[in-house]
C-alpha cells in the first residue's frame, strides 16, 4: 500500500474476478493509515476512490463501509466522518464473534504486525475504544505480530555463549524468522519478503537472527538460532499476556483466537497453571477465510443486516424449484429449515457456474440454513484412472479421495465469501446443534473419517452423493439437494437414479424418511436474467 496506492483498484479489480456474483461490497480498512497519505483523512478518501472505481468495473451495485459505532454507511458519510472508518476492522471482527459466543470472552487477533484483544459478550462488542490511539492506551492493541515486527523491538540482549548480548538497532531479523526457526509457519524458498531480500528459509532465517547480534552464519549455526528465536517468541507472547492480563477475570477464561501467526505466541501464553478454554477461528470458518478473518466478518455483517431489512419489509426470499426444474411460487417453510446441498463434481467444468450457484442460493436459500458439500469432479476421475491402471488399496484409496474432497470445497468457498465453512469435526459438533440460517461449505472430514463409526462401502460404490445423504442423517436435514450437471427425467425415483447411474448405489439405503430428496439440473432450475 504504502509504495503503490494507485494499484489498488486494479488489484481489487483482479479479486474479484475470482469471486463472481457479489452485488454488494463490504468494506473495512486499515490502509489509510499508510505513511504516504498525509493523514488518515486524506487515506480514507484515496481508498474510498479507489473501491469505488474497482467497484464499478466490476459491476458492483452497492458499495458500504464499517464504521467503529458497528454500522455500515456510504461512500460520502466515510469521507465525510473518516475517523468512524478509519482502521475500524479489529471492530468488525469483535462484532461478528460476538454473534457466536454464549459467555464472555477475549477475541485475540494475531497479525503480522499487531494483536488485537477485544472482550466480547454474546452480541456485545465490550470496549469504549473507538481509535487506534485508544486501544494502545487500553491494552486492547499491543503493537507486534508473527511477521514484520522487528527482533531490535522486543528484545535489548539476546543470551549467546553465556553472555547477555547487546541487540543491534537495526532491522535485521523479525519475528517471521523467529518463528521460521521455531518451526510454527512453512518456510518458502520463492518468498524474499524478508529483511535481506533472501529466501523465507530456515537457514536464511538463522543468518538474519545471528546478525542481531553482530555475527553471522558462520559463528551462529541453527541449533543456536533457534535458541535465539524462542528468547524472542517469548518476550513477545510476555507483552501480550500482560495486556490479557488487563481484562477482567470472567473474559480471560474463554478465548477465541484468530490470526494466521497465532501460534507464534500461544504456546508461551498457554503454559500458565490455568489456561484458558480455546476456540480457533479457523476451526470455525476454515482456514482460508481465517485469514481473511475482518473481511469474511464484514461480509457476514452485511448478509445479516440485509436479511433483517429483507424480513422486515416482507420482501418474497425466493421461488421453490420442483423435480422437473419449474418454478412453482413462493417459499413457504419455517426459518429453522435445514438443507443439505451436493454439488456435483462434473459441474465444476462450467464456466458460469460461480454465478449459477450464487443464483440459486440466493433464489433458495435466503431463509434456510443450507449445508453445502462439493464433489470431486476431475480430480476423483484422476484416481479412478489411477486405481484402474495399478489396482490400488481400496480402503486407503477410499480416505485419500476423501481428503481430496478439500481442494474442490475450497475453490467454491472462493466464489461465496458469504459461505462459512466447516471443515474440522470439532466445528462440526459445533455446527450440528446450531439451525442458524445461512450458506455452509461441509468438508467431508469434519462428519466422516475412519473414526466417525459410519459404515460405507470403502470402494466406488461410495460417492459424494452418498456422503451428501450421510451429513443429511446426521444434521437430520428436511431436504437432500442433488445439483447435477445431466439432464434428469420428469418423474423419477431415488431406485431407478441409482439404477441408472444418476446416483450411487448406496444413496437409496441412507436416506431417512422424514428427508425429501431432489435431483435438480442446475442450469435449468435457474431462472435466466
């Protein structure tokens, strides 16, 4: 941002182009505070320009930023009042796990760069703090990360050959090396972004630490490094337990922790008499969104307050689509209605099918809380190519399509950033008990794996249809949504599809009663623009 913030609509202009079908942006930012904008006014207004540009090449109709006072405005109330704005997605996050927790809490945020600790009550937001200057005065931002906070911040000696070193004040080496060393991230060999411009290596990592101290490679192997690293992890993860320390007993107990560098600091956090009970984003959302986590809460945000204004006004969320493919009217089913939905793997081919899908669950599923799973088209084929030139186990065959199944999830949870996604049996449990509406990507290891106790055939005769009827048992869902790409017959039974290779064979015998099942062709069950 701060070397070119004139890119930054051809940026978003390219992000986009990943996630077709989004009508409306949520916004929250941070950039604005970049030094090359004079002050935080002049960088709301250059980025609301810039999003406002990306929007409209994009075909966006409604463009909305999140303010600190929890609410979204337009793009001239966000000029117009650019503190309310400004660095406001620590808040945006704060909100929306606020919706997901029945006890008080500290939400703990680890970045690159700072680590946000926000107390959260169910559906509160507890903190009086409306800047950035606030939340330094009051713990609740201690300014380092995982990733470019320098080693000469934390640290003024580092211990080397029984001797306490003076650290040289430059920035040599940062906490990613740290934790490079330590082993809590991957190294990368084509990432240089690093001090030195070398790669993100374990052995380039351990030049950069040795360095702090005026030595190098030579006189500082990686064992040594090491060393070096965990003193430095552990001065870090000390200021940040001084700063949860400042919060009231009741929050301290329950933690929810988010942040792709969290683990750099919480085993150090972790090692008092009494910790606290942890829930990690990422086993709510998936990793990928957890990333991303003040973007995906902004976008939940959002989904939520239109479903509220939709209600509110009696607006129709959509038609119901019978076997044949036909609209027949107006919805008329309770809000705690669950769906189970497979996507067909073979459907992943069409080009237009982000848009499709995002169509028909927008068509759908607007009142529902509809549970997604996606089948493994091509790359399933791949194996069963596989298996019919080596003949390969077929129960070790059966768990790594299984695993597979993950690569496909995630390509689709890119198209519906509104989607939360549920790919760990311990957010599955979580996930089981809940009917609240809204669009879920299932990972098919979060409800079935060796130890699941579920007895499927460890062969082909098993499918991602048969899973799709398994999660609808388990969820004891009222629908089991087949989306297929072939064309399907009028009238036609779940014996005859499977006899007919439309579903698996092992589809019919898992199906309760009290679930209706449809085969939809998607394509023509959409209605066309």
């Amino acid at each position: 941002m701060w070397l070119r913030p004139q890119e930054l609509a051809a940026q978003l202009v390219e992000l986009a182009g990943r996630r077709p079908g989004c009508r409306s942006w949520a916004v929250t930012m941070t950039g604005e505070m970049a030094d090359v904008f004079d002050d935080r006014a002049v960088g709301v207004a250059a980025l609301v320009e810039q999003t406002l540009q990306a929007a409209q090449q994009c075909g966006v109709e409604e463009v909305v930023f999140y303010r600190v006072a929890g609410s979204f405005v337009d793009a001239a109330a966000a000029v117009a009042a650019p503190d309310a704005v400004a660095s406001a997605n620590w808040h945006a996050l704060a909100n929306w796990a606020a919706g997901q927790v029945d006890s008080p809490a500290l939400l703990i945020d680890v970045g690159g760069t700072t680590t946000d600790i926000i107390a959260i009550e169910p559906r509160r937001v507890v903190t009086t703090s409306r800047s950035d200057f606030d939340r330094l005065a009051s713990g609740e931002l201690v300014y380092l990360g995982g990733g470019r906070t320098s080693v000469c911040s934390l640290v003024d000696r580092l211990p080397f050959q029984g001797q306490q070193v003076p650290v040289m004040r430059e920035v040599f080496a940062t906490t990613d090396d740290c934790a490079i060393l330590q082993g809590l991230v991957a190294e990368d060999s084509e990432d240089r972004s690093t001090c030195d411009g070398a790669p993100r290596t374990v052995a380039a990592a351990a030049n950069r630490l040795a360095r702090m101290i005026g030595l190098d490679h030579r006189q500082v192997d990686v064992a040594a490094a090491r060393e070096l690293a965990h003193v430095v992890l552990a001065a870090a993860a000390e200021r940040v337990a001084a700063a949860i320390a400042r919060h009231d007993a009741c929050y301290r107990e329950n933690w929810i922790v988010s942040g792709h560098t969290a683990d750099c600091f919480l085993p150090a956090l972790l090692a008092a008499d009494n910790p606290p009970q942890i829930t990690r984003l990422a086993d709510l959302v998936g990793v990928p969104l957890s990333r991303a986590a003040p973007a995906f809460a902004c976008a939940q945000l959002l989904s939520q307050q239109q479903t509220t204004t939709d209600r509110r006004s009696g607006r129709d969320s959509g038609a119901v689509i019978d076997p044949a493919g036909t609209a027949t009217g107006p919805a008329a089913l309770s809000a705690g209605e669950r769906w189970v939905v497979k996507l067909g793997g073979s459907l992943l081919r069409r080009p237009d099918l982000p848009r499709l899908l995002c169509q028909w669950l927008g068509e759908q599923a607007a009142e529902r809380q509809v549970n997604l799973i996606v089948g493994g088209g091509a790359l399933i084929d791949a194996l069963r190519e596989l298996d019919r030139v080596h003949h390969l186990d077929q129960e070790t065959l059966h768990w790594q399509c299984i695993r597979v199944l993950r690569h496909t999830l995630e390509i689709v949870a890119a198209w519906l950033p509104a989607a939360t996604v549920i790919d760990s049996p311990a957010a599955f449990a979580r996930h089981s008990g809940s009917r609240q509406p809204g669009w879920y990507l299932v990972a098919a290891e979060a409800f079935y794996h060796p130890e699941s106790g579920d007895d499927l055939p460890c062969d082909w005769t098993t499918t991602s249809d048969s899973l799709a009827a398994l999660l609808a048992r388990k969820l004891a869902a009222e629908q089991l949504v087949l989306l297929k790409s072939c064309e399907l017959p009028p009238a036609l039974d779940l014996a005859t599809a499977a006899a007919q290779g439309i579903v698996d064979p092992v589809l019919p015998g898992l199906v309760d009663e009290a679930t209706e099942v449809r085969l939809l062709t998607l394509g023509s069950c959409v209605r066309p623009e």
